[in-house]
C-alpha cells in the first residue's frame, strides 16, 4: 500500500481538546495540513481565534471541566460536520515541580506532606476527570456513526516515579493511561480505537510554560539520552498515524515519545 493511502486523514471530522496551544496545536496542525477537518476546543479567546484563523479551521471556546459546555460543544461540532472521526483528547494540566529541584536538591515546599488537597483535586479534575467526560461525549457520537478514534495525551509519567514532578500528576496521567485501555476494551466492538501517546519532556506552555525557560531546558536535557527536549514537530507523526488507517488494527497501546528518557540516564 502507499504511503499516501495509509496516513490518508483527508476529510476526517477531527476535534483538538487543548488545541490552540502545544501538543494540542501540533495535533490539529498535523491534521489540517493533511487536509482533515478541524475544529479546536480551547479556553484562550485570543490564541483560539489566531490559530483557527491559521488553520482554517473551527474553533470552540471550551472549558473541558465544564461537562455540559463540553457536551453541547462535541453535538454542536457533530451536528455541523455531520459526524465525528477524530478526538484528541488533550486538554490537561501540568504537575508542577517535584520533591527534588532540577540540582537535585530537596524541595520542602513540594514535600509528600505539604501537597494540598486543592492541588490534588485540581490536577485530577482536568487529567483524568474532564479526560474521562470527553472520552464519553466522543463515544456517544462515534458509536452514531461508524466508528472513530480516539487519542488521548498521556505521559510517561504514567508508568514510572518522578522526583522532578508533582506527585498528584504522576498519579492522574497513570488513572489517564488505564482509562484508555478500559475504554478501548468496551468500545472496540463499535470499531472505536483508542490509544494514548506517551510524552516525555516537551516544550510547551503546560504548567507556565516552564520548560520554554532555557536553563530548564538544559537542566532537563542532561536527562534524556539524545540531549534535548521534544518539540511539536517530534509528536506530529505519531499523531497522524494514529488517525490514520495505518493504525487500524491497534487499540488500548501508549506510545513513548520521549527521546528516550525512559531508557535510564546515560550521563
């Protein structure tokens, strides 16, 4: 088969949870710049309004904690296009530092015991809470229709300890990791596929943008065994092949993109 033919996602009704920014962008850019149809969910007027504009795509101002402004968003964006193909299920927040600084030093204000319960609940409601809302208002219209996918960004936090990352967030992106193989089970009799990409550390504006900080960014970069951090075009791939026919036959996976931190620290 061709190439063309198997990373084919022309005409796909495709919706970006998170999507003016980040991961969530390079998603939709991926998407758009291969001819699918994409609509943007984000709670940043000014960068929504300036990212459809650039896509040419759709664009709804959505808090995805919001379950029932998520719900009319997803019929309103089903309902205009007729069907519903593609769900990235994005839209999440970051953990903060760790008990450990990037010198490796101690962090009291982030110790086990001093994590509020706010912090806590805040995390969850966005990581695994509104993920969960999203995956089903996506269901309820791909089982409609013929079937779809869904791709939900999660992390290699979700698989291993951290000391440079907020411990709420480990334990919500590992929730996140199993509530896709749990949906990809029911829904693989609807022919609905749902699989997670697992970053590793990325620039973007998650948690105040604080991976954009160069210091960090070499910091971090020591730890990776290819030198540096992830960029958007490093995830554009993965995301079209998961839309794409070239995944057809794959549900319930996490694929690690992470340049191999993951692997052990090589010095």
């Amino acid at each position: 088969m061709k190439a063309a033919q198997l990373f084919d996602v022309t005409g796909l009704v495709t919706v970006v949870t998170g999507g003016a920014s980040g991961l969530g962008l390079a998603y939709a850019e991926a998407m758009a710049d291969n001819g699918a149809k994409v609509t943007l969910f984000d709670l940043d007027p000014t960068r929504l309004a300036a990212e459809t504009e650039r896509l040419g795509a759709q664009g709804k101002l959505v808090d995805v904690t919001d379950r029932d402004a998520l719900n009319r968003a997803f019929d309103e964006t089903a309902r205009e296009a007729g069907r519903l193909d593609v769900v990235f299920a994005n839209a999440g927040i970051g953990g903060g530092p760790g008990f450990l600084t990037l010198d490796g030093q101690r962090n009291p204000e982030r110790a086990f015991e001093k994590l509020d319960t706010e912090y806590w609940e805040r995390v969850f409601k966005l990581d695994v809470t509104a993920l969960f809302w999203t995956i089903q208002a996506a269901a309820r219209h791909m089982k409609a229709g013929q079937g779809g996918r869904i791709i939900v960004t999660s992390s290699i936090s979700a698989t291993k300890t951290e000391s440079m990352v907020g411990a709420p967030y480990v334990a919500a992106k590992a929730s996140a990791a199993q509530l896709v193989r749990q949906a990809a089970l029911e829904l693989a009799e609807y022919n609905i596929l749902v699989n997670a990409i697992a970053p590793g550390p990325f620039v973007t504006n998650i948690s105040g943008g604080r991976l954009k900080d160069e210091g960090v960014q070499a910091a971090l970069a020591k730890f990776c065994p290819l030198k540096r951090l992830g960029f958007a075009d490093d995830i554009q791939g993965l995301a079209l092949f998961l839309a794409s026919p070239a995944s057809k036959y794959m549900t319930g996976a996490s694929l690690t993109v992470d340049g191999g931190v993951t692997l052990g620290y090589v010095g």
